[in-house]
C-alpha cells in the first residue's frame, strides 16, 4: 500500500501546506480546535470501512460486534459525562443534529423560534433560507442594542407567536445563558426546549458554563469545539429506555426513542464508525481533570484577550466575554469584517468575520470579526500570550497597511508558535 506522499503528491502537498499553516499560526476561530493524536488515529482507522445503519444489537448488517462495542462506549461516556439517561452519538454533524430535533419534534409548517443568525445565532435555528424556516415557520429573536439576549422580549415573543419549538445557543454569543429562564419561557407557551451546546460543551464540563441538563427537552451539540474531539455530534436527553424499533407518542417521556428514529430511518442511512470511536476517545480525554483545567484556561484566556484588546481600544460586542469567545465592532479601526480577517491571515491570525447586533454591512463583508481561545489553549498558551495577541492584534487593525507593524505582527506569531508548539511529531 502507498502513503499519500507516494500515491498522490498533488494531495499531499495541500496536506502537508495545510499542517504547516496550523503549526505556525494562530488559530483564534472560537469554533476550531486541535484533537489529539489518538482521535486523529480513531479517524483514519479501518472502522470507515464498515456498514452499520441501526444501532447496537439492532443493525442492518452484519459484521457488527466490535462497531457495537465502540458505539455503546461512546454512548455511555456520553451519558456519564453529561448527566443523561440517553445519548445518540451518530449524528454526522451540528447541522444534521438539529434537522434530528426538528424531524422528531415537530410536523412541517409548526413554529420554531430561535436566535437570528445576524445575532449570534446558527443558520439551523431558523435562518430563513435554512431548511429550519423552509419547513417549519421561523420566528427569530435578537438581542438588545447591546448585544445581550432580553429574556422580557424573548417571553413576549414567545407568547405571541406561540413556538413547539424554542432553541437556546449561538455561535457568536459572548456571554452565558440563563437555561432555566429559557426553560420557564417554553413551559410557559408549552413549547420543547432544544439548547443547542455546540459551542460550550467543553466549557459545561469544565464547570464554567451551567449546564441545561434538567432544564432543556433535548440538547444537541457537536463534538468538535471546545470538547476537542473528531467533526461530529450528539444528541442528548432525559426519559424513557429508547425503542427505536417502534413508533412512540411525540411525549416529553419519549424524546429517547423520537431522536432515535429520527436519526434512523428518519434522515441518515450508516453511522461514520470512525467518527464514532474518535468521539469515544474525546469523552473519554474530556472526563480526566485536565480537560477541566483546560476549560478553565480557554475562558481565563478569553478575559485576558479581551481585556488585552479594551485596553487598546477595541470595541467588543458586550465589552467582554464570560466564555471562550468575543466579537469585535471593528467599525472604529476604519476596517471592514472582510478586510479585517484578510490583514490578520496575512500576519498568521486567523479569525473569521461576523455580523454585529444591528449591522449594516452584509454577511459577507459585516463590520466585525470573531475571536476565541480554544484552539491556543489547546497549545498550552497563557494569559502573557494573550496579552501580546491582543496589542498585535489592535495594532493590524489600527495600521492595516503599515509594513512595519505587519513585521511585527508576524515576528509575535512566529515567537509564540515556536515557544507553544503543535504537533511536535508531524513534520511536513
Ligand atoms: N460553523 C460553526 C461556527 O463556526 O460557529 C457553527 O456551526
């Protein structure tokens, strides 16, 4: 058999630039992380090889002792580490994840509400040309003039519009959420109540963000942010054993049984095995306490980052951050979103530009960029890197085209990447 350097040298080299941009620049893409080698050994392993459409003990295919083994370990550390009764771990993805939730809690054209894109939220809560608003009725809340989410407003809106379905969670929201106010607004219209955690499930378990288990119906996250495991995702909840063999009333007792049917034959055919077994290893890695620790320094890291950037005068959405990322209003650097990002990657900053709260500017070319701190923390950085992170940062975006600074920029990223290095053992 040959390796990718022997059979495809067009793919290779790509691979080969591509780990080497990861291991000389600063990842701050609040969504992005780096596994571990024994999750990325988990992914390309013979288990992609293998069928297995249903679930343990209940396969369409043969051959599946050792996938049913994998997938029930994966199942149970999931259970143990969040605190449920049941966890579904075969979504391939966040976006498939919430089409589950959907697909089980609600008919086509019923009312779903969640927090519009262009404040924070995700595409899958009800972003109009998403299928959550093409076959179901999207009604979006925003947040105040701020940047925070007003629980008033969101109850007031709830109570109008009359939603089966409430979301809970963001992929650009700053601050924590009040899970039990959100469960106290869908009890009282009688709606579910999906937290979608996606973003903040490795800080839940790190005990810096309280956790909505008790308090949401169902909760989807993927598995690949600040829980630092393989591209994929999960769904949990509370309530009967699931019999995914047979059909069940759509109760709150039932939700085990409705996510699983969901899955399958609901909307996917053969679980990625590979990403199962990866995500397995994940949990596991997540369950010894120095993914607490690490919890604990990605939100350190983000006050320091923050406050590194206040204090040259940035102006961030909310003035700070209580989790593992920020967005910047870049408008008073005289940049754009767009032209922000492009000078940063230009320097080995890589962040990703962002609509703010009210924006004028499009989703293309917005008026801010989003920033955070898993992935650096990941590499063992601290609050001192930070510090420095922040000033180059502000000062790119305050000189955009000054050569000099740019240098200076790029000496800081080069200094920090060799004193935090990534995958020592890959050298490309
Ligand atoms: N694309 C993810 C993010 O960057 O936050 C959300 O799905």
């Amino acid at each position: 058999m040959n390796n990718i350097e022997q059979y495809d040298p067009e793919i290779s080299q790509a691979l080969k630039a591509e780990i080497r941009r990861q291991k000389h620049g600063l990842e701050l893409i609040p969504s992005e992380n780096f596994v571990s080698p024994a999750v990325m050994e988990a992914l390309g392993s013979v288990l992609t090889n293998k069928y297995s459409e249903g679930y343990p003990g209940k396969r369409y295919y043969g051959g599946n002792v050792h996938v049913d083994e994998i997938e029930n370990i994966a199942r149970e550390r999931a259970k143990k580490l969040f605190g449920v009764d049941h966890a579904n771990v075969q979504p391939y993805s966040g976006s498939p994840a919430n089409q589950a939730v959907c697909f089980a809690l609600l008919d086509p054209g019923d009312t779903l509400m969640g927090l519009s894109l262009a404040f924070g939220g995700h595409m899958t809560h009800g972003l109009k040309v998403n299928f959550s608003a093409k076959y179901y009725r999207s009604v979006q809340y925003q947040t105040n003039q701020n940047g925070w989410l007003d629980y008033d407003m969101i109850l007031d809106l709830a109570k109008k519009e009359r939603p089966k379905l409430i979301i809970v969670g963001a992929t650009a929201y700053p601050r924590k959420f009040d899970f039990e106010k959100f469960r106290d607004i869908a009890r009282q219209v009688d709606a579910f109540l999906l937290a979608d955690i996606s973003h903040i499930a490795g800080l839940i378990i790190a005990g810096e963000h309280p956790s909505p288990v008790g308090l949401a119906d169902v909760i989807s996250t993927t598995t690949h942010k600040t829980l630092r495991g393989p591209r994929g995702a999960m769904i949990l909840s509370n309530g009967n054993p699931s019999t995914p063999l047979k059909a069940v009333d759509r109760s709150r007792e039932n939700i085990p049984t409705l996510i699983d049917r969901a899955i399958i034959p609901g909307l996917q055919g053969g679980p990625h095995n590979h990403q199962t077994a990866a995500i397995a290893i994940a949990l596991h890695e997540a369950a010894q306490p120095e993914f607490r620790e690490y919890g604990k320094q990605v939100t350190r890291n983000a006050k320091a980052l923050a406050d590194s950037l206040l204090e040259q005068g940035a102006k961030l959405i909310t003035d700070g951050t209580d989790n593992h990322l920020m967005v910047i209003d870049v408008t008073p650097f005289d940049v754009t979103g767009k032209e922000a990002e492009i000078v940063l990657d230009s320097v080995g900053i890589t962040v990703n530009k962002n609509m703010i709260p009210f924006d004028e500017r499009k989703p293309f070319d917005p008026s801010g960029i989003r920033l955070g701190t898993p992935a650096i923390t990941t590499r063992g950085m601290d609050a001192a890197a930070m510090k420095k992170i922040g000033v180059a940062i502000a000062s790119v975006l305050k000189q955009p085209k000054n050569t000099e600074t740019l240098d200076q920029a790029r000496v800081m990223v080069r200094e920090l990447t060799e004193q935090f290095p990534l995958y020592p053992e890959l050298k490309p």
